[in-house]
C-alpha cells in the first residue's frame, strides 16, 4: 500500500487480488490458481512484505465468513474479484448467470457485510471501493449479463454509501472501461473487436491497471474525505462520446 498517511498502520482486504487486484495491495484471491503469486514462490514473505493470501470461492458464503472474519477487523475494502462470461443476449445460459451474479453483485454485498460490521464493531471509520466498469451505464454486445450484473453493483455501492455513511464508512465505486488485465486482453483479442471499442473513447486507448489503481488509491485516501456514493469513471471518455 502507498505510504502516504491516509494507509500508514491500517489493514486492507481486496478482492481476486490474485489477477488484475494484485496492483492494487491485495490481500486475499478467488481462487487458488491467483494464490501461487505468493504462496507458490519458496518464500511468499520476502516477496510479498505485509500480505496474507486467503483463497476461497467467494460464492461460498461460509466458507468467506469463516476466513474474511478470521482474518479481520479491516478498515479499507476493495470489492476487485469479477468474473465476464460473454454470450448473446438470447444464449445466455442459468450457469453463466448464476457464477456472474454470485460473483459480481453477491460477494460484493456479502464481503461488505462482514468487513462493514468488524468496522462498526471496532468503532473505527473506513472506505470501500467496489470496482465497477462503464458497462454499467452503457449496452454492450454479448454483455448482457455483465452490464446487468454491474448496473446492479453501482446501485448497491450507493445504498451502502446511504446506510453506512453515519458510521463513518464511505463507499464509493470506480468505473473503468477495458482494462489490459489478463480478462481483459482474452475478451478483447480481436482486433476488429478492440478497434471498434478503441475509437469510441476519445483518449484513444484502453486502461492500464495503473490508471485503476491510482483511482482506487484516491477513494480509499483521506485526500476524498468528503466523497461517498460516487462513481469515478476511469473510461478515457467513452461514456461522454
């Protein structure tokens, strides 16, 4: 975590740290696979200085109280772990749905349930960051469930932002548009594909992870003391093109 005073001597939970999360200071991963980051080195301490692993299927809500408690209390979260299963709106299977909705909107609320409460318990202030994506706000081919999932997502960081406020929690989303992650270079790998997206962002480009982080960095900070319920579009412009 940067060690600007906002960070220094707090704890931090972010989810799938494993993949494009990992930049971001995580902590914990969705599955085992983001977990060889750390623990698959001999020595994941040297390597990783301050940063424990927890892996779990967060659609397995036991099984995340269990650990997320365990590991807790936390004063910052950053809901990252999301999965995008891209099919045309009228193949859209029960599966791909169930795994997007568990994952996408279920995990963030239940996630935030568990940190939010060790929060109030411990009578301490803290920031949420959910990630998000333009698609929330935008119809996208074959993103059906995804848009859907993420519509939701930035609904629900709202009523958090609502409900949590007078407990000195501020939830806030960021709203990236594609995003040169693992997932993000497998779904836009066509050209044809990425060069249609590409030119309707008037910055030219798609997002670093980088550019996600920073943003992160900044809600998580005491520098947007003053901002909650918002979403931060990290989009180069698509949604205003």
């Amino acid at each position: 975590m940067d060690p600007h005073p906002s960070f220094r001597g707090r704890r931090a939970l972010v989810t799938g740290a494993g993949k494009g999360g990992r930049a971001a200071g995580g902590g914990r991963s969705r599955g085992a696979g983001g977990c060889r980051w750390c623990r698959g080195r001999p020595s994941p301490r040297p390597q990783c200085p301050g940063i424990e692993p927890l892996c779990l299927d967060l659609a397995d809500w036991d099984a995340t109280e269990a650990a997320v408690g365990a590991a807790g209390p936390f004063e910052l979260l950053v809901n990252n772990a999301a999965v995008a299963v891209l099919q045309p709106f009228l193949e859209v299977t029960r599966a791909a749905l169930q795994r997007s909705l568990d994952v996408n909107f279920g995990a963030v609320l239940h996630v935030s349930q568990i940190v939010a409460r060790q929060m109030i318990a411990h009578g301490v202030p803290g920031a949420i960051v959910n990630v998000s994506s333009q698609a929330s706000q935008r119809a996208l081919r074959d993103h059906a469930v995804y848009c859907s999932t993420k519509s939701a997502l930035d609904m629900l960081s709202k009523v958090m932002a609502m409900e949590l406020g007078p407990h000195k929690i501020r939830v806030n989303t960021v709203n990236p548009t594609v995003v040169m992650t693992d997932m993000g270079r497998i779904n836009w790998s066509d050209p044809q594909k990425s060069a249609a997206m590409i030119n309707r962002i008037p910055l030219g480009k798609f997002a670093e992870v980088d550019d996600v982080v920073n943003s992160i960095l900044f809600l998580l900070s005491d520098k947007s003391a003053m901002t909650t319920g918002s979403s931060l579009m990290v989009d180069g412009g698509f949604l205003v093109s």
